[in-house]
C-alpha cells in the first residue's frame, strides 16, 4: 500500500501568487525508516524523539524563528534543519513526490481549492496505476478547510470520476481522506515542508537566506523533480473573459 500525506499553502494576493497543494507518496514499509531519520533530527534539535507539539517541525516556524524555534538566534542553524528535511524528502529512493500548482488570478468564479483537489486525485490515481497500488490519504486536521472540504468529495469522486469531460476514475484510492493533527505524524511534517519549499522555489526572492536555500534546494536535492505534477490554467486552458463573464477558464 502507498500512503499520500499532503498539505497546502494558501493563495494570499500580493504575498503567495499561487495555491499549492502538495504530497509524499512512501510505501507503507518504506515509512518506519524515515522516520526514523525525522526522529533522529528531532533528538538533535529537541532532545527527544517523541511526537509531540514540543518536537513538531514546520518549515514556516523553522524559517521566521517561531514557536519551537523562537529561541534559535542563529539563521544558519534553522536553515541546517531545513536542508536536514528537504534532503529526506528530495531523496530519488524512498519517497515519491505529487502537486498541484494553481494561478487563482486567472480564474474566474472557481473554487481554487476543490479544482486543486481534483487534479491532485487524479495525479496520485495515475501514479498508482503505474504501480499497480492502492493508496490511502492523509492530511492535517488543523487545516479547516482541507477536512472540511476533501472528505466528502473523494467518495463521489471514488463513485462517479472526476467531474470533466475527460474526467478519471478513482479505482486505487481506498476508503476516505484522513485526518491527523500534524504533531503526531513525522509524515505530515514533511509534506508541510515539501509545499513549503516549492512556493519558495517559486517566489521571486533576493534575500540571501531565501536564495541559499533555494540554490540548494535546485542543486543538492531531487525535491523539485515531481513524479506527478500539475500547472493550471495552462496557456490552452485559459480563456480571456471579461469578469462579468463567470464562465472562467475550460
């Protein structure tokens, strides 16, 4: 069994251009040895090991020094741990890597995250066709809007297909979306700061911090290569309406 844990980063106008929705894909037998490397990282930062807020690392936190890290003066140290997380997950054995990226500025009255959320599914149902797997997903429970929204629609999705034209039937996902508070999975963790990293790979920065870690990112890791992935609107997709027009992009 593949096991998907996901995450997002919200589209904030000015701030974040895109809504990303991202996840991990790791074997079920692969799991305990990562995290078990997780673990490892987190006795050196922490000194301890065990799931706890106390121990639970998000990429934002790491980065802008707060909660857990509000007492870590030194930006090169926050950023060795991020390196740390960014090398598991961007390892080309052992973990596979799926988004979706949406540009809600080119859309016209769409729900940003329901339409992010069909494209993911279908993604991670492709990948499990080339596997010849069932998959099962797993997301944060302190994102509201992710358990509200994703857990009903996968079991129309699993019924009826994705609602296009072309639309893909769900056959490998199996029973409902979960939910965990993020403290308790090292999996979760890392799903946030994979859909951390790739809004910061594709943010316009000049801050040096920024930029050393984005070039190590590119550089060092495999974590950009996706092995499924998807832009939307594409150039062929779009549609240029006036705003009163609400038929948005096809």
């Amino acid at each position: 069994m593949q096991l998907i844990y996901f995450d997002e980063v919200k589209f904030q106008p000015n701030t974040q251009p895109f809504y990303w929705l991202a996840g991990v894909i790791v074997n079920a037998e692969s799991i305990r040895a990562i995290e078990h490397e997780v673990d490892a990282l987190a006795k050196e930062c922490f000194s301890s090991s065990t799931l706890c807020r106390e121990t639970e690392f998000h990429a934002a936190d790491i980065f802008h020094r707060k909660h857990n890290f509000r007492n870590w003066t030194d930006p090169e140290e926050r950023i060795r741990v991020i390196r740390s997380l960014a090398t598991i997950i961007g390892r080309a054995e052992g973990v596979r890597r799926v988004y979706v990226q949406i540009d809600p500025e080119r859309m016209v009255g769409a729900d940003v995250e329901h339409k992010a959320f069909i494209f993911f599914v279908e993604k991670i149902e492709r990948y499990l066709k080339d596997v010849k797997d069932v998959g099962l997903l797993i997301g944060d429970r302190e994102s509201g809007s992710l358990a509200g929204i994703f857990a009903e629609i996968l079991s129309r999705f699993r019924e009826h297909g994705t609602p296009y034209e072309y639309g893909r039937k769900l056959e490998r996902l199996i029973d409902t979306v979960h939910f965990t508070e993020s403290h308790l999975s090292r999996m979760i963790q890392l799903a946030d700061v994979y859909v951390w990293l790739l809004q910061l790979c594709n943010k316009n920065e000049t801050g040096r911090p920024q930029l050393d870690l984005i070039k190590f990112v590119r550089e060092e890791t495999e974590l950009l290569r996706a092995h499924r992935y998807k832009f939307w609107p594409t150039e062929g997709s779009w549609i240029k309406v006036d705003k009163s027009d609400r038929r948005g992009p096809v």
